[in-house]
C-alpha cells in the first residue's frame, strides 16, 4: 500500500517540478524580442521653397536628413495622412543595397481609392510622398505614376520590416 502513495506521490512532484522548469524557461524568454506594433504613416509632401516663412495652414515643415533615394532638404507635409498601416493587406519585404528594406506593399480598396483621388492630379505624380515610420522620417520619394494595388515603401530598417510582417499576422 505504501509503495502505491509513494508512487502516486513521486508522479505529482514530478509533473509540478516540469511545470515550474518550464515556467522559468518561459520567463526568461528572449528579451529582445521584437515588439508587434508600428506605425505607419505616408503623407503628401513638397519641398519646402522658403524655410523661412512659416509653413501654410494643414502643413508642417520637415527637416529630413536625406537617404539612398532621397535627398536631404526642408518639407512641407500635409498634416493629414493619405495611407495608414491599416491601408496594407499583405506585402513583401527586400533588402536594399545600403542594407535598408524596401517594402511592396498590396493596399486595400479604401487606400486604393485614396491613392487613385490623388493621382487624378496629374501634378501631384512630382511631388513626394513622406513615410514616417514611428515618428521617424524614412523616405520622401515621388510616385511618378500612379500606382494600382501595390506600393514599394522605402527606407525601413532591418528590425521595423520585420515589425510590419508580425504586425499584419497578428492584427
């Protein structure tokens, strides 16, 4: 009768023993681990033809530093965004040769529309589009056409592409 409890009682400690190891080893999980949230903003933009003025109403300057496909200059940027992180369904991630990463991107129907209203403005094919990446200026570049379901995004890092495909599993 013994040997039955002291069996009975060995399997419970063992089973909580596991448990508690592998509680710890959750815990002490990696703790670089890359957070799911980012955001993503493009803006309309245009070079900034007097600095020295203040910047007109919905407009606010920005000083960016320049990147491998933009050059550094003052921006005015439309206070209101044209696309979100939201605007993106599904993408696809390559490195550029500077070691950044370009990011084509598939939109959805609202984002679309939007992208097609502002390119109805022929003019507006010249001016940049700004990408703020978490507050951070990555890329002022042109469309130069309109674009159709898809948009290449430039200027991410390694770690905020990387954000954005978590991010889209995850939302």
């Amino acid at each position: 009768m013994n040997h039955f409890y002291l069996t009975k009682f060995l399997h419970r400690l063992t089973v909580g023993l596991v448990g508690l190891v592998l509680l710890a080893l959750t815990a002490c999980g990696d703790e670089r681990e890359i957070p799911v949230v980012i955001a993503i903003e493009v803006f309309p933009a245009q070079l900034d033809g007097n600095p020295a003025e203040p910047p007109p109403p919905g407009w606010q300057r920005v000083a960016f530093p320049g990147s491998q496909r933009s050059t550094a200059g003052s921006f005015l940027v439309a206070e209101q965004t044209i696309l979100t992180g939201w605007s993106i369904t599904a993408l696809r991630v390559a490195e550029e040769p500077d070691g950044s990463r370009a990011v084509n991107a598939r939109l959805n129907a609202a984002a679309i529309k939007r992208l097609a209203e502002f390119c109805a403005d022929a003019g507006n094919l010249k001016l940049p589009l700004g990408l703020r990446i978490n507050g951070r200026w990555a890329d002022f570049s042109p469309l130069l056409r309109a674009p159709g379901d898809r948009l290449s995004l430039y200027g991410f890092t390694p770690e905020e592409a990387t954000r954005l495909e978590n991010w889209l599993q995850v939302r």
